[in-house]
C-alpha cells in the first residue's frame, strides 16, 4: 500500500465521483487535503465530515478551476492554510458532447476551460510554491478518449489530449527541481458522468473493455495515490491508462 504522510495535496473537482474517491484515498493514506467544488457545497460539506476524524485535516473551497484569477487566490488560500503543497490533482472536468455539425462555441469553449485552462490555472501558480520546497507531484487525469477520439467528443477528445501534451511538458520544464507530472487516462468509471449515457452506449463500451466491467473511481484513486507518493520517485511525464484493457 502506498502512503503519502505529511504530505498536503489540493485536489479539484474533490466533491463527487473519481475525485471524491481520490480525496478520501489521499486522507486513507495519511495526507492532508484540500480540495475543490464549483455547484456542490452540500456534497463538499458531507465528505469534509465524513474524513475529519482521527486528526485528518480536509477542507473544501469553492472555486472554479477554468478562472484564472480564482486559481491563484485558491493556491495563495492553501498556503495559508496548509503551509505547502506537496500533490496537485488536476481533476475537475465536464463533457458537452455533440457531433462536430451541431457543437456549440460555448460547448467546445467550456469543455476546453474547465478540462484543459484549469490545468493551466493551477499547475502554474501551484508550480511556483513547488520549486520553493524544491518537490512536487502534479497528477492530471485526462481520458482514453484523448489518446484514441470518440465521435461526438471532439471538443473533450482534444481537451484531454491536450492534457497529455501539457503534462509531458512540464514534465521536462520542472524535473530539475525535483518536481514530477504525470497523467492518468481513464476508461470508464462509474460516476455521475457516465450515468448520463444511455444503456446502448454503455453495452458497446462494455464489449471493448477486456475486464469485461466498469471501473469504480477508487481504482483510480489508487493509481493517483501512487503517483503521489515516494514509491514513483523515477515516473515522470507519463500517461498511466486506468481502462480495465480498452486500450489494447
Ligand atoms: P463528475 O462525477 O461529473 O464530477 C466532476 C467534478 O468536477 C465535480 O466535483 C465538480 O464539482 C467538479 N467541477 C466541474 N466543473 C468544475 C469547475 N469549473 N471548477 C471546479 N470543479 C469543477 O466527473 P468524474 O466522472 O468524477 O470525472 C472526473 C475527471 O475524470 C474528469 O476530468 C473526467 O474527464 C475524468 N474522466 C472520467 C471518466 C469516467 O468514466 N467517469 C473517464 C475518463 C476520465 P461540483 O460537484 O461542484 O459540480
């Protein structure tokens, strides 16, 4: 089992599904969180409860990772009241799917902000803070659908390959600083996200998934948790897929 103690991560999108999951393995595993919501403090709130035992400290704030400005107010908030940052999950993301013909410039451009900008807003201002105590651990989870397309999610296709780009960048940027970015692709979890998809979609996944069923997000908390932690000390700029085999 891999352990992060006395580490302090800031995890986005911590309120519901694969992050949640990811925030409670973090604490499970002896670190101290902070984590993010946009529309669901009364989720938030429950899950801040549910952790704070045993000594674990675990808050929430509201923040909206595709703001620029907000992401820095948010990493000066986690200094304050945290002292450090040690993991960066970068987490939080939508889909707006649709074909090419009928998608939206506000579609592309919100799945393009919250998936894709975010990144961006909290790796840079976190990064700052991790060349000060000269280690880090950035995560980004982006998607199976960023390595291989899916028709209908251009717009979340090319946000999480853009992902992928980004993370193997500053991989190269910030390793001389002791500080490490990786990716984890995901196939498909068992979260609100997926829930909204029809059972036809579902079926077809399902037939393409060698494992033969979905995942649940603390299989990705796992591999997020190792990430994390000392025992990935030479893994840097890597995609790790989480897809039960889709991939192969
Ligand atoms: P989810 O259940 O829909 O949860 C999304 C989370 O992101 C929520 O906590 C939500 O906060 C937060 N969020 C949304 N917009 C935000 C914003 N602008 N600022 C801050 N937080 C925001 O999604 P999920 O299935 O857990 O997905 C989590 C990540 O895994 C996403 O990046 C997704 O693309 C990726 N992924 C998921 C799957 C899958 O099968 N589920 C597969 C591959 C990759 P509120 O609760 O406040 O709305």
């Amino acid at each position: 089992m891999c352990k992060v103690p006395d580490k302090t991560a800031l995890v986005t999108g911590g309120s519901r599904g694969i992050g949640s999951a990811i925030v409670e393995k973090l604490v499970k595993n002896g670190a101290q969180v902070a984590f993010t919501y946009l529309s669901s403090p009364e989720k938030a709130n429950e899950l801040v409860n549910k952790l704070t035992v045993n000594g674990a400290k675990v808050i929430a704030y509201q923040s909206d990772a595709s703001d620029h400005t907000q992401s820095k107010e948010l990493i000066e908030k986690v200094i304050k009241d945290f002292g450090r940052i040690d993991i960066l999950v970068n987490n939080a993301g939508i889909t707006k799917d649709n074909l090419i013909m009928r998608m939206t410039e506000e579609q592309w451009d919100q799945v393009m902000n919250i998936n894709l900008k975010s990144a961006f807003n909290l790796t840079k201002f976190a990064v700052t803070q991790m060349m000060r105590q000269r280690s880090g651990s950035i995560i980004n989870i982006t998607s199976v659908v960023g390595q291989f397309g899916n028709a209908g999610q251009s717009n979340y296709a090319a946000s999480k390959a853009g992902m992928i780009g980004f993370t193997k960048s500053i991989a190269k940027e910030v390793a001389s600083r002791n500080i490490r970015c990786n990716a984890i692709a995901p196939g498909f979890i068992e979260t609100e996200m997926t829930h909204v998809l029809d059972e036809k979609t579902k079926e077809n996944f399902l037939k393409n998934i060698p494992l033969g069923r979905l995942a649940q997000g603390s299989e990705v908390a796992d591999v997020v948790t190792f990430l994390a932690s000392d025992q990935s000390s030479y893994i840097t700029g890597q995609v790790l897929s989480v897809c039960g085999g889709l991939n192969m």
